[in-house]
C-alpha cells in the first residue's frame, strides 16, 4: 500500500508538478521522507519499470517519470539532511572518456534513483582517473559506465585497469551498459555485469548488492 | 536522377557498406583528412572503389551541421559539440540562426564539399552528400530531448513551458541548418543526400503517446523532412533517408510511403524481408547487417555475419523488394579492432552469393 496514492500515481502517469504538490501534502500530513521514498516512490519507479519490460511503456516514459520523482525527491532531500537520514547505497556513473552522449547514461541515473539509491553523476567524458578519485571520496558500492560508441568503449576497460592499479576493484561492482556494449564485451573487461536497458540496470543493481 | 537508376543498382546484386571512416583511418593522419578536402575525395573514392559501388558515400560526421549552426550564436567550433541551449532564444539569435544566407564555415563542411565537387568529376561516381536530419540536429542541441519530446507529447504547448518553446526553436533553427547545409552540398554537386535521422525513433518519441493520439511524430519528424525533401525535389537531387533508431511500423511506412525516398536505409532492428510489405517497390532498401557490434567476435562472430548475410539475401530474394546489402549505419573504425570489422566487411560483401 502507497504511503501516498497520489504520489504514487503522478510519478506512474509522468507528472512533476502533481508529484511535487502530492509530496508537500504527505509531508503536511506527517508523512517521512523515507517513508515516502520506499512505500510510494520506489514502487511506483518499480511498475514503471514493468511497463516498460512489458512494452506499454518507452524511454520518454522513463523520463518523465524520473523527472517527476526527482520533483519529489527534490522536497525531501532538505528534510533528509537535516535528520541525518541516509538512503542505503551509493552508485557513481558516468559516461567514460572520450564520450559525450549522455542520454543513456541519464536515463540509468534516473531510474537508480527513482529506485531508491543515491546516485552521484560524474558527467560525460570521465577520465578514469576521475572515476577512481569518486569510489575513493564516495565509496561507492556500485560503479556504472556508460558508452555509446565503439570507439570510446575501450575506455571502460582502462577504467576498470584503473580502479585495480588503485586497489580499488574488490570494494565495487562495475556495470556496464550503451548501444554497443554486450555481455560478451563486459565478461572481456572484467566488469560485474552488462544492462541491455535502464530497467534492467536497476534489476542487476540488486542483484549484485544481494550477492555481495 | 532517375529513380530507376537506383533499382537498377540493386537489380545488379550490388552490395557494399557506408564505409568511409573505415577507408580513412588506414591513413596514416586520419583526423587530418577530415578536414581536408582533397585528400577526404581521395578517401571517398577509394571507398567507393573498394567496394565496387557507384555511390561515393562521404563521412557520416553528424556534427557539422551543429558547428556550422552554432557558429552563428558565437559558439566555437571546439564547444559546439558538447553545448545545449538551456533557455529559450531571442528573436534576434533566432533570425540569426535561420538566415539563409549563411555558408558553411567548420573545416568538416568545407571539406566535404570540396570533396563533393571532386568526385564529381569522376565520370563513373555519383556524388552522394550526407546531413544530419532536422529533429536529429534538434536533439543535439539539447540536454534532455527527450523529456523535452515527451512533454510535448502530453500535450505541453510552447506557451505553457520555456523548455517546449525551446524544443519548437531548436527545431526551427535545426531545419534552416539543414537546409543551409543541403543547398550547399548540391552547389558544389551533389547528386543524392543521405539524411540521417537516427534519433527519429521510439527512444525518442513515445509510441504510447502516438497510439494515445499524439502529432509528435508529424510536428518533430514528418514536416521539416517533408519540405526537405520538397527542397531537393526542387533542386534534383536525390533522398536517400537513413534511420538506424528503433522504429516501429508507422515510422517505417510514413519514410517509404511520404518521404519516398530513392533508398531506404534501416537498422538491424528490423527485419528488412518483412518491412518490404511497408514500403513501395520502388524505393530500394539498403541495409542492414549489424555492423555496430562487428568490432566483437564474441558479439558478432565471422560465422554469424555470414549466415544473416545468407538470411537477409535468401529473404529479400523471396520477398522481391528491391535491396543493396549493407551495413546499418557507417561502420566505424575501432582501435585494435580494425582486422575483424574488415574481414566481417568482406563476408558481408560475398556471403550467398551463389543464393
């Protein structure tokens, strides 16, 4: 059962403004910010990922839904401070160097963290560097890359080679994931785990944090 | 030109990838070349050469048209590709950016129009241009197109939010790019251009919001492309339309059936022997081995290219749409990759031959 209905539903039908109005009013009426984000708005991300799994809904969907749940989230975060609360896991992403698209990488940041986590976005065009220096200041357990091109995939890669120069690579599990990308690529690279899509990602994210 | 003279192409069993980038980076300064004219028609005709096609197919650099556009707001070529708009545009930036007037100035452009005008010299050549498509460009003009797209997809009007009144002027300025960019590859010879238009696809635009009764589609897509294609009509040169996104039905059939281009070129998403009942016969469709994944032999082995090559041809035989074999989008060179894309390249180009 939804903390908020309300919440729940504007996120599910792609709503920002209704999300953020149905957050001020759970609030008002002594509801708690994590409450709110494990009883209304991780389950709400969760059926929007199974339409998607299912086909009934697309990216855009996607989107609009993260963008109405970070409209919440954007409420809540303030209260969450302030009261020392904390959401469990963190996950760094960034699409690796070399790399400006950004838009899947987004799209995974999105749903990670409509599903609860607390995601730290380093941008586009990562230097390895940069991501090791994030899973040092961060410590992270989830590392995600992104890459749209062929080109530029070699760079994951040197990221992973990084992390473990820096010994780094056991305390994170690094998942990969953009158009050109396989599982076949990422068993090549060492990584932890491939995402065909962004709903998959959350899937996997869970996965490997159950394992571990 | 004569749209029979395409059909005849693919009645002669040609075959051959978008290649170029490949071709280019076997010099020993590949990046220079890019940018220079002479030895980028060089690139361009040995290309063509090697594969035995008359098309002389250029790099498919979907930047320029973006550099060229940005230029006229003052943004350096070295910023422009990672820059997005963030706020709606003044009129005086918009007019700027829809003059007519204005020419290519990034080094990429200007190279490959020198390079049009020399393949058209070669008498057994046939000067392909290339552009980006108007809602491709728009999407690169932006940070989040795709929100943006689906917002105007739940019905958002310009007057009701800055960020779609952002979307409608990056369109506007996206379709005069374009346009600029067209006219001057036909200036300088080009027979055909291929209009790339790869974010015109489902990740882009909703299905759900379409089936829900959306215009998205016809308003982001159809329109400018129609009076694009209206504009080379005009100009006697030809459309080939390149969409390597993933689509669905009505996209495919709305490319074939309203922008009737002379090829049609997909991606390996969809199965070219069943989209022929989609698309009149006389536009041939090019396409669409997998050549994104051919830098991998664990993803795409050797073995694998030649039996979809043996599929895709016993198909479309079977079908009798008329079709080159090709790759689905350019196949671009990867580091240490470039023996296994090659040999996937050349089994692409003779398996089933006997078929």
């Amino acid at each position: 059962m939804a903390q908020s209905k309300e919440l729940y539903d504007a996120i599910l039908n792609g709503d920002a403004k209704k999300a953020h109005a149905a957050t001020e009013a759970a609030l008002a009426a002594g509801a708690l910010p994590l409450q709110l984000i494990s009883e209304s708005m991780v389950p709400a991300m969760d059926e929007v990922g199974r339409l998607f799994e299912a086909e009934e809904y697309f990216v855009p969907e996607l989107l609009l839904a993260g963008r109405a749940m970070r409209s919440a989230l954007d409420l809540l975060r303030p209260l969450m401070t302030a009261s020392g609360e904390k959401l469990s896991t963190k996950v760094v992403i960034g699409t690796v160097k070399g790399d400006l698209h950004d838009i899947g990488k987004n799209i995974v940041g999105s749903m990670l963290e409509g599903s609860g986590f607390e995601v730290i976005d380093l941008g586009a065009d990562v230097s390895p560097e940069k991501f090791v220096a994030a899973v040092e200041e961060q410590k992270p357990q989830i590392v995600c890359m992104s890459a749209l091109l062929t080109v530029t995939m070699p760079a994951m890669k040197t990221t992973i080679k990084a992390l473990e120069t820096a010994g780094l690579r056991t305390r994170v599990k690094v998942l990969i994931g953009g158009a050109p990308v396989t599982m076949q690529y990422a068993k090549e690279i060492g990584a932890d785990g491939y995402s065909e899509n962004a709903s998959a990602a959350v899937g996997l994210v869970r996965n490997l944090l159950a394992e571990a | 030109m004569d749209r029979k003279y395409y059909l005849d192409l693919a009645a002669r069993g040609l075959r051959m990838p978008i290649g170029t980038d490949l071709v280019m980076h076997e010099e020993s300064e590949p990046e220079k070349v890019r940018n220079d004219g002479e030895a980028l028609a060089r690139v361009i005709e040995r290309a063509a050469r090697r594969w035995g096609t008359p098309l002389a197919v250029p790099l498919m650099d979907l930047r320029l048209e973006k550099i060229d556009l940005l230029a006229l707001a003052g943004i350096s070529a070295t910023d422009a590709e990672t820059y997005h708009f963030g706020s709606p545009l003044d009129e005086a930036t918009l007019t700027r950016m829809c003059g007519e007037q204005a020419v290519p100035v990034c080094a990429g452009s200007l190279a490959r129009d020198e390079a049009l005008a020399y393949i058209g010299t070669r008498p057994d050549l046939v000067p392909v241009g290339m552009a980006i498509g108007p809602f491709s460009l728009t999407t690169r003009l932006l940070a989040d197109p795709i929100t943006l797209a689906a917002l105007a997809g739940s019905g958002v009007e310009a007057e009701d939010s800055e960020d779609v009144q952002l979307l409608w002027q990056c369109l506007r300025v996206s379709e005069a790019a374009v346009l600029r960019s067209v006219r001057s590859q036909i200036r300088n010879g080009a027979k055909a251009i291929m209009i790339c238009e790869p974010t015109a696809c489902s990740a882009f635009i909703s299905p759900r919001q379409l089936k829900a009764g959306s215009n998205l589609f016809e308003r982001l897509v159809m329109e400018p492309n129609l009076r694009l294609k209206a504009a080379l009509e005009e100009a006697g040169c030809d459309l080939i339309f390149h969409d390597c996104g993933e689509l669905i039905d009505l996209m495919v059939e709305a490319f074939a059936h309203r922008l009737h281009p002379v090829i049609l070129s997909l991606g390996s998403s969809r199965k070219l022997w069943e989209d022929a009942r989609l698309v009149p016969k006389d536009v041939v469709l090019y396409g669409n081995l997998p050549s994104k994944s051919f830098y991998s032999d664990g993803a795409m082995p050797v073995e694998e290219v030649v039996r979809r090559t043996e599929e895709l041809v016993t198909n479309m035989k079977a079908c009798g749409h008329p079709h080159i074999v090709g790759s689905e989008c350019d196949v671009l060179f990867v580091p240490n990759a470039q023996d296994t894309i090659r040999e996937k390249v050349d089994a692409m180009m003779s398996g089933a031959i006997a078929v």
